[in-house]
C-alpha cells in the first residue's frame, strides 16, 4: 500500500528518525522486507547517484527524444543506400547541383532549363587559366527565358545525339535576355575546344555574332559570370581571355564579336591559333603530343 504520509525509512538501527516526502513512498516494513543479516552505514552526503530517478515529464521528453532519433536513423539509412550506390559521375553531378551560390546576374540552373543528365563527367582542374568564348551560329539568338531554355536543349541534344558527347559542351552560355545559363558548370571538364578544355571555361554567347554584336544586357551578364569564376576560385585572377578561334579552326564566335572581345580586359593576342598550341605552357605534353599527331581527345 503506497501513503503519503510521514514515513520511518531507515534500516533497524535507526528506524526512529522520521522522514516527511512530498511524494508516494513506502517503507520496508510497509513492503514486508526480510531483515538484512548485515548492516554498514553509508558515509554521507554521497557525491554521486548511479541511477538518478527523472520526473515522469523528463522521462517522457527523453522516450520521444528516442524515437525521433530512431526516425531519423531509418530515413538516413534509406537515403544513404542508394546515394553510396552512385557512380563516380552520379556524385560530382548532385555535388554541383546541389551547391547553393548567389549571383548579382540573372542565372538559370541545369535542373531550371530541364537538362538531361550527363552520360559521363570528368572533374576539371580549377582554377583554370583560360576563358574561351564562344557563340552558337545555331540556334539563333534567344531573347527570353522560354527562348533560351529551348536554345539550351537543342544545344544539349545535338552535343548529345548528333556529337555523342557526353553533355552540352560549355560550361556555360548566355542568352540575350541577360541570363547565363548553367551548362557542364565549374567543375567539370567540358568539351568546348578541342585539346583547350582541361585548362579553360568555356562560356557560349547564344547567337550567331558573326556581322552583328551581342546586346549589352548579354555582353554585360558575360562579364559578369568570368568575374564571379574568378572570385569563387575557378578561374585564375590573371587569367587569359580567349576567342574560340584562336585555339581551333573556326570562325566563332564571329568576326563582329571577336572584335569585342578583343578590346575586354585579360584579353591575350596568344595563341593566335591553334597551330600556337604546342607553346601553350598550360597544356600538357600528353596533349601536346596528341595535337601534332592529329588524334582526337
């Protein structure tokens, strides 16, 4: 029978000194405890309490403590199977879509345009010391988002379908609404300039520029984009500005443009083509090798 009353609670040698509780108790006598064949005092106050006794709230806040960190277990464990399943090519893709930055220029992710996912991704070696830039010729210039989203897919799916690349190949391009658009991104190798890609960022202007420039907003938003790879750390502070025609046989990105791009500070006379590559002591020899033997990459 549990009372709330005063209680004696001591062993037989001291079952006299009376003890008042504010809470139910019940002494040995109230529970017809056998006598102890033994006694020895306790040295008291204790210093420690093996099992401290919680009030019943504490003990329910602890039990649904519990049960959310078993929630929470289950639902990583389930996450973590299939994410540690990923290919190599899987992760560095998720790691950079899943990176959160803020620009102070209109910018459309991957995922924003719907582009499909790469087949194949290599890491590319950041900074890097080159900015090449580029323009579409086709698909023509695109003036919204719809516009450029449909510019980004085309470029996607002839890279992918009709090149057999394994992505779009820029790591970027802008669109004459003023927004860049996320291609192979920052950190993975693109397959913008043949032999050029392990050291450069290759940005697209969407448009044919070859007798008419780009609009300001899309000059503007290009600048932009190279100023934010240098101060994230992917492109080097001295970096050389580049034309795509001046590290392969092309026209691009039009002579209109070109002449643009020239007047733009880190802009760099060399190479001036791509027969300088073998003096670019950027490019290593590997690939050095394989441009004078006329392999492709």
């Amino acid at each position: 029978m549990v009372i709330k009353e005063e209680k004696s609670i001591l062993a037989e040698s001291s079952e006299n000194e009376v003890v008042t509780y504010d809470f139910p108790y019940t002494s040995r006598s109230e529970w017809d405890a056998r006598p102890a064949t033994e006694v020895l005092p306790l040295p008291t106050p204790v210093p420690y309490v093996k099992y401290p006794v919680r009030p019943a709230q504490e003990r329910s806040k602890m039990k649904l403590l519990l049960v959310v960190l078993l929630i929470a277990m289950v639902v990583g464990v389930i996450v973590a199977v299939p994410a540690v399943m990923l290919s190599k090519k899987s992760i560095l893709a998720e790691s950079s879509e899943n990176e959160v930055v803020t620009y102070d220029f209109p910018y459309t992710s991957r995922s924003e345009w719907d582009a499909r996912p790469a087949t194949e991704v290599l890491p590319l070696p950041t900074p890097v010391p080159y900015v090449v830039i580029h323009h579409s010729a086709t698909p023509a210039a695109c003036y919204n988002k719809q516009e450029c989203k449909a510019a980004m897919k085309s470029m996607q799916d002839f890279h992918m379908d009709g090149r057999h690349w394994w992505d779009i190949g820029y790591s970027f391009a802008v669109g004459s609404d003023g927004v860049a658009y996320e291609g192979r991104g920052w950190k993975i190798l693109g397959a913008h300039a043949l032999y050029f890609n392990t050291v450069s960022i290759g940005i697209c202007v969407i448009g044919d520029w070859t007798n008419s420039v780009p609009p300001a907003e899309q000059l503007k938003t290009v600048k932009a984009l190279i100023a934010a790879g240098v101060e994230l750390g992917y492109i080097k502070p001295d970096y050389k500005l580049v034309g795509h025609r001046q590290v392969r046989e092309t026209e691009c990105p039009g002579q209109a443009f070109f002449d643009v791009v020239k007047t733009w500070d880190h802009w760099s006379p060399f190479p001036a083509s791509h027969e300088d590559l073998v003096n670019v002591p950027e490019i290593s020899d590997d690939y050095k090798d394989k441009y004078l033997k006329k392999s492709v990459l």
